[in-house]
C-alpha cells in the first residue's frame, strides 16, 4: 500500500492565514515564527534607519533601493520567506511593491538571529536564499552583538567579515556610505 503524496505549501496556505500570521513556506512547509524580542526590533529599526535613509531616500547616500521591512517574498512556488530586512535596486525593481508577495528576488536579505529560529535563520533560509540568487545576505546576532555580511559566489556564500561594538565599516552592497554596527545594538546592561 502506497503512502499518499504530501501536498507542499505555497503562497496560497500562507495566503489564506489570519493577517499579522508570521507563517513563511520553507521548501514546502509552514513554518511559523514566534513574536521577535525587542532586541530583535531595535536591530530592525535601526538598520532599516542606517541603510534606508542613504539608500532608499537618498539622505547623505546614492538612493536607488527600495528597503522594506518584514515583507513576503516568493522565491519559488514553495519558498515565501518574510526576511527581516529586504532591499531592491531600483533598476531592478523601478516601481514600490504595492501588492504581496513580492515576486522579484531581493538584491539583499538581512536576518535577524532569533534564539527560537537559530537554525532557520542561520541554515535553512541562507540555503534558500542562494538558490534563489540572492547576491547579498546579512546577519544580525544581537545576541553576539555581530554583523556577519555574505556575498554569493560560484554556488556558495562567501563570507564578506564580521563586524561588533564599536566597529563602523563599509559593508557590501552599502559600501557608498558608513555603518555603525554598535547602534544597532541595546546598550549593555
């Protein structure tokens, strides 16, 4: 006797979910993240304020980016991941998203490590995210009080540094202008 074949999630499953569901499809499963720490937040904010402002509205920066926090996109039929941070060059992208999904691969991914999610965010959807052709993964571990910045090269990520307190650094795609890793962690306490 044969098993019945398991119906792999899509857009649709997550589609159909309460509003404000923080459900992501991840090859094909529902997956379902707990509410983030305020920590998590402060580095959301603040990143999206360091990198948006030059970026995104040009302040002091080159502009062409669109950042968008904590935004669907799908990847592939069974891959509707929500990352953190998401940014893409305009050129790409010319006109803001007003629907969800968004259906264009970021040029950016940034994670935020979550204690509950350490894995997912550190395995599972970086592998994700190189098969889609994301040319450029961040991660945040305000845990570790550490920026680690990712380039994909030939197949793989290449490990671009590592940045804590009291480091301000070029990092790529945003080289055009200065972050200063250490704001976007709490003050010790």
């Amino acid at each position: 006797m044969s098993t019945p074949a398991r119906r792999l999630a899509t857009w649709e499953d997550v589609a159909s979910l309460p509003e404000g569901d923080r459900t992501e499809v991840l090859g094909g499963e529902l997956w379902t993240a707990p509410s983030p720490l305020p920590r998590h937040g402060r580095v959301q904010g603040t990143l999206s304020h360091q990198v948006g402002g030059p970026f995104d509205f040009g302040r002091e920066g080159p502009g062409g980016w669109w950042i968008i926090v904590e935004v669907d996109v799908e990847l592939s039929r069974h891959d509707v991941l929500r990352p953190d941070l998401s940014g893409w060059r305009r050129e790409r992208l010319p006109a803001f998203p007003e629907d969800r999904p968004i259906r264009v691969v970021p040029d950016w991914v940034c994670e935020v490590i979550s204690p509950s999610s350490v894995r997912v965010d550190k395995i599972v959807k970086p592998r994700i995210y190189l098969a889609a052709g994301v040319p450029f993964l961040w991660t945040v571990d305000p845990e570790e009080r550490l920026l680690e910045a990712y380039e994909s090269r030939d197949g793989a990520w290449l490990r671009l540094g590592a940045w804590g307190d009291g480091d301000v650094a070029r990092i790529a795609p945003f080289d055009a202008v200065e972050l200063d890793v250490g704001l976007l962690f709490p003050p010790p306490a």
